[in-house]
C-alpha cells in the first residue's frame, strides 16, 4: 500500500511537457474518484499534450541532462528508469511481472439448494489452491475470505478489508441433474469486469464436477493474468474463432478430405517461421457488464422487457459480442410467446440468432433455442451441418448440438435419427427433450407412447404446446374424454394460444359442436413457423374446411417444414393429399426431405 504520493515525473526526467506530467500525475491518483474515469478520457488528455521535437526522446543525451538544472546531478539512464518505475509501478521489480492481489469469495448458491451448498466454499477453496502456486500472484487465503459467505458487504469494501484489487466472484445454480456456474474476475477500482466464464456440467458425480469448474476457472484466470495458459482463453473474452461477416449466409462448414497427398521428396527447405496467435479480442466493459446483468435476468425470471434493452445495448456497444446476440436471439424468441406481437420478435429472433453464428459458430452447440429460431426459420439443412460440425469436435457440449441435429432432422422428416439424437442429448432439459420426444411418436402414430413420455417427464410448469400433443394424441385415439381434459388444461394456462383454439376445434367436432367461429378465429393467426402452419392445416382439415387446410399446408412448406414422411400418414392430412391444388406443395416437401435425407440419413 503506497503511503506516500509518488513524485512527479520531471524530478527524473525534467523535459517531460507539462501536460503530459498532470496526465500522469491524475492517473495515479489514490482515490479512484479523482483519476480519470474511462480510457476515452485518457486519451483526449494526452492528445492534447504538445510534444517538442526536441524532447521525444525517451531521455536527453547526458550533456543535455546536465545543462537542464544545476541542481540536477547526471545519473545513469538505468538509474532513472529504476527509480521512476519502482515510483509509479511499486508492485513492479524490475526484470520480473506484476504481482496481482486478488481474492476468491465463496460462490453464491442462487436456489440455496442443499445438497450442493458445501459447493459455495468448497469451489473457492480449491480455486485458491489453485492459484496459490502462481508466482506473479498474491492470492488471500481460505480463512480470511470464509467470513463472506452468504454477506452483503460491498465489493469495495470487501477489497479495502483483504487489501486486494481482484476479486473472484459468482453464483451456481442446479435444475435437477444440470449445473452451471457463472464466474467473473472483477476489478474493484475500476469497476470492471476483466474475465467472466460459464461453467456447465453434470450432478451425477459432485466431486468430478467440481474439479471440472475449479480446473475452468483457474485456468481462465491465468490466462488472463499470468499469461501462462496454453489453452484459448474461456468464456465470451475468448477471440472469434473467424472474422466477424454478414448475419447471412451462415458460414459453410468446412470437413477434411478423407484423401492426403504424400509430398515428393526435395531438398531440405528452412522451416517457415510460426506465425505468433492473434492477440485477445477484449470487449467493450459496459457491454459485458451489460450482458452479465441480461444473463442474471433470463436466469431468474426478470421483466423481459428490461432484458431485451439491456441486450440492444450491448450489441450496439460491442456489434461483434456473440454471446449478446444469443441471449438476444432467445429473449426475442420467447417475447414473441410472451408479450404478443409474434412476427415482429420472430424476424429480430433470426437475425440475431443469425448474427451470433457468424460471430461464433460454436454458440449452436451452447444454445439449443438458437437452433429452433434458425431451424423453424426455413435454414434446417444449415443447422444440421452446423450441428454435425460441432459433434466431431469433441471441444462442445454434445448436448446442445445433438438437440440441433434433431431437431432439424424432425423438420425434415428424418424422424428415426431424429430419435436418436434428442436421446442422445444428454445434459439438456429432460421437458424439452420429452416434448421433442413426444412430438416424433405422435407423428410416427405410436399415441400411447407419446402420452407415456410426457406423463413421465413431469414438468414442473407447463408446456402448451406439449399439452396439445397429449390432446391430439388422445383425439387420434378416440378418446374425448382425455382430449377433453388436456384442452381445460390448456384453456387455464394460456387461454388465447393458438394451441388452446386448436384443441378446442379438436375436441368440438369430436362432440359434434359448430366450430365455425373458432376457425375464423384460426384464420387470423399470423405465424412464420412451418409446423404451426402444418398443425393448423391439419385442424381445418379435421373441421372440414379444406380450403383453408391447403392454404395453411402450403405455407408450412413454403415456410421450411418438410416432414414428407408424416405428411403421407397422418390421419388429419389424409382429405387433402389428393387435393389437386395442395400436390405441388406435396411434391416440393418430397423433393426437399429425400435431399435432405440424402446429405443426413443414416
């Protein structure tokens, strides 16, 4: 702790300009509020600074330095730069690194969930032992950060107590067997964040897992601080694997030949010289800072609103933050459910998620919502190379691309390897899952089955649209009775959705009830989402009303859906396959899906 003000600059060097002196001198200023506040400001300071030509040098040729002052006695340059650095720079020795003072708090456990509460100490703990062993750190120890467990004491406050400047913080949170930890490096001073990772990982094996997040973490903090790592820095300060281009097309994936050339011997040739790694891209800290609180938000419920704003921010700050368009991409996606207004959320859903693949194609494999938005956008054949791509690379979650690859193989009517895939999916949510799950059994006609998963994945909230599975799965069967039930269950959680009209047109003409009104009313809905057209065509055509069917399966082809499989045997389709004016659109699906399953069956 410096307890004396340093000296300032022209006592070693008495030409340094004025203003560059005060520069220098507001910069190491004790109290934060007193320096400058943003990087800008820095800048516009010393560009004011008017330079001599004859003092930009770093130092005056040693006759000069005597004619400069009679006081001043002539001193070695080394000298001068020992004392000016061990001036301004007190935690510098000279030849060696900064020695950076840090602390890692315990984690905050966001549901208080106890079987993993001796986890919030427990990763810390190991953390620091950990980054004990860094040279150019000076880490606190165990017991001097327990006493902050569960506290409310400001971060200042809590880096004046430990004399500290770095601090570790975060929160996990557990959803039945799924685990994720969010972790940031904070500068206190500056109240900046300079590192920030998530972690997600698996309860099957508490110990493993948290070895795994202890290993992340401390390996994203020396890369960031010591230099020392010799993997890519994690988490969204990582550099964009390729150069940021247009939200369209998505890239194309590249894959090696199967075939390699053997080179023809020649003479000896000097190695090429290695071409040093692009430097680190860092963010702009108001964006990230930004993101973090949307993160926070989405993860607990906050006003989706506020979420979406916070999101527009940061993508207008930092255009190139792939992690921002993602969660953007979702909470748009979710919006258009939510609040209403569905076409206008669906387009800025696409283009973000669009935005955020061409930054980073790996957030596919992170985000399984991007692939719906994209899938459900017309672009299945460019999710599932995507998602191909990402499964040989055994750097991602397999989880998420797997949800991708089939899904989009759902769309395209790949229905069995479809199957495997949300099987194989593991790590994701078991409802979402289910649905997907579901959704394929009620299409290959196996109703009981469809009924069986989604009674066994118990949601916890409920899923519209896998209530109107059930109810179709039950109409199909005959059963009033239980298409009945699992409309009132739809009309009670989402009165106005589209699935709860369709349901309800489902169960009247099972009963024999005019459902005129209720198909004018389907006739409105304005949808972009191939299988929500497919599934209204389907209501209209169970109604009787084929003129509409044709219209509504004409779009859900046009808009990307070509589940041909399904199409030739789903009993609600059957009194419009012949429809003269629906076989083109019949035609194109086949044309479509055989492509498709040319590229991805298997």
């Amino acid at each position: 702790m410096r307890l004396r003000p340093p000296k300032p600059p022209t006592v070693h060097v008495p030409t340094i300009p004025p203003g560059l002196e005060n520069a220098i001198m507001k910069a190491l200023e004790k109290d934060p509020e007193d320096r400058f506040q943003t990087a800008m400001d820095l800048g516009r300071a010393l560009a004011a600074v008017w330079v001599p030509l004859d003092t930009q040098t770093s130092f005056p040729p040693v006759a000069d330095q005597a004619r400069s002052t009679s006081e001043t006695p002539l001193r070695p340059k080394t000298e001068i730069v020992k004392d000016l650095a061990d001036e301004l720079f007190p935690d510098l020795e000279m030849g060696g690194e900064v020695r950076h003072r840090l602390a890692v708090l315990p984690f905050r456990n966001v549901r208080k969930d106890e079987s993993v509460e001796f986890l919030t100490f427990a990763i810390a703990d190991s953390v620091i032992t950990e980054l004990s062993s860094e040279q150019t750190l000076v880490v606190r120890p165990s017991a001097a950060v327990e006493q902050f467990r569960d506290s409310t004491v400001d971060q200042l406050e809590i880096s004046r107590k430990l004399d500290v400047d770095l601090l570790v913080t975060g929160s996990f949170l557990k959803q039945g067997n799924a685990f994720q930890l969010n972790a940031q490096l904070v500068d206190v001073a500056g109240n900046e964040i300079v590192w920030r990772q998530r972690v997600n990982g698996s309860c099957d094996d508490l110990f493993a897992l948290q070895d795994h997040i202890v290993e992340q973490v401390a390996e994203g903090i020396r890369a960031t601080l010591c230099g020392s790592s010799t993997t890519p820095m994690p988490g969204f300060l990582a550099a964009t694997p390729n150069p940021p281009g247009p939200p369209t097309p998505m890239p194309a994936v590249q894959t090696p030949h199967a075939s390699v050339s053997t080179p023809v011997a020649a003479a000896a040739t000097p190695p090429a010289t290695p071409v040093p790694p692009p430097p680190q891209r860092e963010y702009d800290s108001v964006a990230v800072s930004l993101l973090d609180q949307a993160t926070e938000e989405s993860d607990h419920g906050g006003d989706r609103k506020q979420t979406i704003e916070r999101l527009e921010r940061a993508v207008a700050l930092e255009p190139d933050l792939a992690a921002a368009w993602t969660l953007l991409a979702t909470n748009y996606h979710v919006a258009g459910q939510e609040l209403g207004g569905g076409g206008a959320y669906t387009e800025k859903a696409r283009h973000a998620a669009e935005r955020a693949i061409a930054l980073a194609p790996e957030q596919l494999g992170r985000t399984p919502r991007i692939a719906r938005i994209l899938v459900e956008g017309g672009r299945a054949e460019d999710i599932a190379r995507a998602a191909s791509a990402l499964l040989a690379d055994p750097a991602y979650s397999a989880g998420a691309a797997r949800f991708a690859l089939g899904y989009a193989c759902r769309f395209g009517g790949l229905l069995d390897r479809a199957l495997r895939e949300f099987r194989a999916a593991t790590g994701e949510h078991k409802e979402r899952v289910a649905h997907q799950i579901a959704t394929i059994y009620l299409q290959k006609q196996l109703y009981p089955d469809a009924l069986r998963v989604l009674e066994e994945a118990n949601a916890s909230r409920v899923r519209v649209s896998s209530v109107f599975v059930a109810a179709v799965a039950w109409a199909l069967m005959g059963n009033t009775a239980g298409a009945k039930d699992a409309v009132a269950e739809l009309s009670k959680a989402a009165p106005s959705s589209v699935y709860t009209l369709m349901g309800q047109v489902l169960v009247g003409r099972l009963e024999g009830r005019n459902v005129s009104p209720l198909l004018g009313w389907l006739s409105e809905i304005d949808t972009s989402n191939g299988e929500v057209h497919c599934a209204l065509a389907q209501v209209h055509a169970f109604a009787g009303d084929t003129q509409a069917a044709v219209g509504r399966f004409k779009s859900a082809v046009t808009a990307g859906y070509f589940n041909y499989p399904y199409f030739q045997t789903d009993p609600l389709l059957a009194s419009i396959r012949n429809v003269q004016d629906a076989k083109s659109a019949f035609e194109s699906s086949r044309l479509r899906h055989e492509q498709f399953g040319r590229e991805f069956g298997r």
